[in-house]
C-alpha cells in the first residue's frame, strides 16, 4: 500500500514543523516539507500547519502568516475537501485565515502554558477523530500563551447545534469559552486544534494519544490519494 | 496624509492584558477601573483627499489590522476633522 503524501507548511518561525513531519512519517505517510513561499504545493492528499510563532506573532497570532503564498494553495486544497490540520499557531492561522471560526487570544491567566491536559472527545464523524470513541478522553500536551478560543454567543451556538466544537478540555487551562480545545469547520475536512498531537504519539513521550488524531489525518489522506488514483 | 489606526479588544471580549495592567496601577496606589490594552498603528497614506484616505484605511482594518470578531478600530487623521 503505498504512503499518502502530506505536507507540513512551514512558516518563518514555525518550530514544530519537524516534529510533524516525524510524527507523520511514523504512522505511515510521507511527510514533506513545504517553505511557506511556495505558491503551489506538491501532489499531497493532506496538509498539516504546524504549531510555533509565525512572524513573531506579530499584530495578532497567524495575522501574518495568513497571507504566505502558500495559504493561496491551503484554501484551494481546503475548497476541494482536503484534510487540513492546524496545530497550535496552525489553527491561529486558520482562524485567521478565515478557514476556521472564531478567534484565539491571550490565555485568561497571561501566562505561557505548557503541561500536558486531558481532552474528551466530543465529535467522531470528522476524519481527525474518526479513530477515537465519542467520550473518550486522550492525554495530550500543550504549549501556548494565547490558546483562549473566543466565539460569540451566536457563533457559538451555532458551532455546537452544527456539531464543530470537537475537542474541549477537561481542565480549562486558558480561558477558553466552553473549554474548546478544537474545532472543525462546517464542510468537516479543515480542524484547528491548540493541543499537540505531534508531541504525542511515542510512550518515550509520555503518551500516545495524539498517534490517534494524527492516524485519522493519515488515513483521510490515505482515502483521498486512493481516489485521485482511480480519477 | 499621516493616519492614526487605534484598535481595541471589543467590550465583553476578555482582555487579560488590561486586567494585569489595571492591578499593577491599583498598586502604584491609582485607583483606576476597567483598564483595556489595544494597540495603535501609525501610517503614512499616499491619497490627500480624506475621505479616500479614510476608506483606504478602512479597508486596511478590515483585511488586516484588526480582527472584527474580537476587535474594534477607530481611524484618525491628521489634520482631518
């Protein structure tokens, strides 16, 4: 069975890159790396933004970043049904980018946090979550200073009747409204997560729940490549 | 035209910023309430005509500058009234 392409887009200052790709390669897919001034991507079945400090964060987390080159591809490919995962500062981009409702700001506690949480799983009709149980509760770390997703009553509303808010924590540790860890947009294919996962898929690690997210974003990958075969 | 570009948290947003700075000046002995932190942005505009200047601004605003979910902007010009 051959491995299904996906593309970790690398931003300047993106420092979780490599362990995306690493953790990708792991589970089975082939991992590449694509520079942020890249206006095409490569043939990839899957995109992944990874977690770090685009830009600084300067003006606002992934303000910058949204308007690389690259973005231009990641929305076409999200247009298309693609599987976009954004991790940490990936899903500030795609909040930014519009791709993603609402909006990260500094946690409530303005401190930088960085431990590992719990996460109960709230949906499991997306292909990130597919693997998991409705329920269940995985073990994964975090690592942010502005991670407190803000939606208003309306769009939150609106995200929970739609069954988008996918991930919250058990133990809010930043503020966020509702205790969102994750969400995914109305289409389902494009999710924002502030958890790592990437940092969680090997016991050395201390667990592997996070093997489990990203299996579901290889397998999509897996079915999306299979199909542009047969097309 | 030299323009002026204040943005700041929306009311009811959580601004953990101006909390942080409100409890450092109650301690300096102010005794202030509802401190909230933005941010300006000063810039230079190549039209004259401030009408112009200010929707080119806008845009700005809303492509970039500010985050309408969570943040307002007021825009100022100089010399404008």
């Amino acid at each position: 069975m051959s491995k299904p392409r996906i593309a970790v887009v690398a931003f300047p200052g993106s420092n979780d890159d490599r362990d995306a790709l690493v953790a990708l390669q792991a589970l089975g897919a082939e991992a590449v790396a694509v520079w942020h001034a890249a206006e095409h991507l490569p043939d990839v079945a899957g995109i992944v933004l990874p977690g770090g400090f685009s830009y600084g964060d300067y003006l606002r987390c992934g303000a910058i970043a949204r308007f690389s080159p690259a973005m231009r591809a990641v929305s076409e490919f999200a247009a298309d049904g693609g599987p976009v995962l954004g991790i940490c500062n990936g899903f500030q981009i795609l909040c930014e980018a519009g791709l993603l409702p609402g909006a990260l700001r500094p946690n409530a506690s303005l401190s930088f946090v960085c431990r590992d949480v719990d996460l109960r799983i709230e949906r499991t009709d997306t292909p990130f979550t597919s693997l998991c149980e409705p329920g269940q509760t995985l073990t994964i770390p975090i690592k942010h200073g502005e991670g407190c997703w803000y939606a208003d009553d309306g769009l939150l509303g609106e995200l929970e009747a739609n069954g988008q808010i996918v991930l919250r924590y058990e133990d809010n540790p930043n503020g966020s409204i509702a205790d969102v860890a994750g969400v995914v947009n109305a289409e389902r294919n494009v999710m924002g997560l502030m958890p790592h996962p990437e940092h969680a898929v090997d016991p050395l690690l201390g667990s592997t729940d996070g093997a489990l997210i990203l299996r579901g974003l290889v397998e999509a990958a897996r079915d999306r490549s299979v199909v542009g075969i047969g097309v | 035209m030299r323009a002026t570009v204040l943005v700041r948290p929306k009311p009811g947003i959580l601004d953990p910023q101006g909390q942080a700075v409100e409890g450092s000046l109650r301690q300096l002995g102010f005794p202030v309430g509802d401190a909230r932190v933005g941010r300006v942005v000063d810039l230079e505009v190549e039209s004259a005509d401030p009408a112009a200047a200010r929707a080119e601004v806008e845009r700005m605003c809303e492509q970039l500058l500010a985050n309408p979910l969570i943040e307002s902007y007021e825009i100022e010009l100089e010399g404008a009234s």
